[in-house]
C-alpha cells in the first residue's frame, strides 16, 4: 500500500506542541506522515484537527475549562533516506470558562496562530533489509517550538488567561531518539522518548518541562486499511508563573490511542484516531479527556 504505513519511525513529538498543562501525548509525525514521510525523499503535505478538553481546579471552587480546536499544516521534505526536514504551522481555536462555587464567572473564545516548529529527522543506523521486510533502526529527532504564536490576546483590554493564549510566548527546543522494528511486511513495532524543555516568556510564565514516550504496534488489515494501537506516556513538571508553582498543573497520564489509516489511492490516505486516557496521575486537581484526531496526508512524490 503506497501512502499507508506498514510503519514508521517519527521521533516522539508532542502531540501539537502544546504547553505541558495541556499538552497531548503522541507522535504528530507519525500520525501526520507515516513511514511515506519518515525514510523517503520527496514532499509531503499532512492537514490536521484535533479536539482537545481539559479542567483544571476543583469545581465546587475555582475552575477553568478549555475545550481546543487545533488545525495544523504539516510540510515535509526529505533530502535523502536519512534526513527529513519538517515544519508544522498549527491554528488554535480554543473556547475558555472559569467558574467559582460553581457559577460561570468569565467565558470567552480566542483564536490565532500557536506556536510553529521547525525539526528535523536524522537516522543514525539501520540494519540490512531482510528478504521478508524485516529491518530495525535508530533515528535521532531535534528542533524548536518557536515562540511566534499570538501571547499578548486581549479581552476589554486585558490579556486573558494564559492557557487562554493561542501561543506559548517561549521557545521550546526539544530532542528525542526512536528505535522502529519492521517485524513482517504486514507489522511493525516502534517505541520513542522525547525531552522538552519550554521556556519562559515574556510575562515570566514557564509550562512545565515533559518527557514523552510512545510504543506502538501497526498492522495491515486490508488492502487500503492499516490498524494501529498505541500507548503514549507524558510526564510534566509543574507551570510556573512568577509567583511560584502551579499546584493544578503538570503530573502523569498514560493513553490508550486505537487510530485507522484508509487509503485512497493516487498518494492521498485519511486517517483517524482518538487518545483515552487509562491511567492519569496528575497534579491537584484536573481532569483530562479523550482526544479526537481526523487528517489527510498527500504524498506529492520524490
């Protein structure tokens, strides 16, 4: 199957890049691109929405909601079987409330551009392809989350809630190694970890630094249709503002991630996916849910 993956080996990369008090867990290259984007040359193009929703704080108290709508443009471009260059450029939609005692105080919408990120792929070691498909390899991934995205949104004149913010304001460089294993032509098994260190923007506001981590199993069901199951960890750190640490931030969630490639034909493949979260360790008092995911990804050749 020409743009559906057997597999692929696209370094760990935060689901969206989002800040760590929100952010998703999961690979958004291998998502976007699959094995198509990962080891070839050529171009490819990969659109994206996800829904997102998460409450901080406890609501008998003082809460917050966010509920996001993210689009992003994945362009990638690959040079040679081992280096691949990408940039994702997302939108963000994003719908906030917060409550005190249980009654709404505040609730508004916000849209602009999040944060771009600009990386790049190198492998540093394959085994020789096996006669039944079989091949193992190790790749490295680094780059930056830049800090253009809209920070400064205002409502009535006053910059709103900074999980409010399309973008972050701080630059996040961030690395990870991935190890694939090819076990058939028809399967294939891949597990990642990720380091992200955010930093702080200009209104002394800091996510919290992650580590990330993926293992995945992708199977051939059809002719056009590739299944794939996944388990996606992140670990964050605290936000810290400029008096100290958030206590509703940060923590340890573990996602069940069932995802459906179908392809096309004529290098186009839809995709669709949802995260659950099965095992959820997190800071005071949150509460996250279920990510939905549906995109599009056009092989544009070599």
């Amino acid at each position: 199957m020409r743009a559906a993956p057997l597999a692929t080996l696209a370094v760990l990369l935060a689901a969206t890049a989002e800040p760590c008090s929100i952010c998703r867990c999961g690979d958004a290259t291998f998502n976007a691109l699959g094995k198509e984007g990962y080891a070839t040359r050529g171009f490819r193009l990969a659109l994206d929405w996800e829904r997102y929703d998460k409450q901080e704080g406890p609501p008998e108290d003082a809460s917050e909601t966010l509920v996001e709508n993210r689009f992003t443009a994945l362009v990638s471009y690959g040079f040679s079987d081992s280096l691949v260059l990408h940039a994702r450029v997302p939108l963000s939609f994003r719908d906030f409330t917060a409550t005190e005692h249980g009654v709404e105080v505040d609730a508004f919408n916000t849209s602009g551009l999040a944060d771009p990120e600009l990386y790049a792929q190198l492998r540093l070691w394959a085994s020789p392809l096996a006669p039944l498909g079989r091949r193992t390899s190790l790749s490295l991934l680094g780059g930056v989350k830049t800090s253009l995205g809209n920070n400064d949104y205002t409502k009535g004149g006053e910059r709103v809630d900074e999980h409010a913010q399309p973008g972050t304001g701080a630059v996040e460089p961030f690395g990870a190694l991935a190890l694939l294993h090819l076990v058939d032509r028809r399967s294939a098994v891949f597990a990642s970890a990720q380091y992200r260190h955010p930093g702080t923007n200009d209104f002394g506001y800091q996510y919290g630094a992650s580590w990330l981590a993926n293992l995945a199993y992708e199977h051939k069901l059809g002719a056009r249709v590739d299944g794939v199951v996944e388990l996606n960890f992140r670990d964050a750190a605290h936000d810290v503002a400029e008096d100290g640490q958030l206590p509703n931030t940060g923590g340890i969630v573990l996602y069940l991630t069932p995802r459906l490639l179908f392809d096309l034909g004529k290098g186009v493949v839809l995709r669709a996916a949802a995260q659950v979260p099965i095992v959820k360790d997190l800071n005071g008092v949150q509460e996250e849910r279920a990510v939905v995911n549906a995109g599009i990804t056009f092989l544009l050749g070599r």
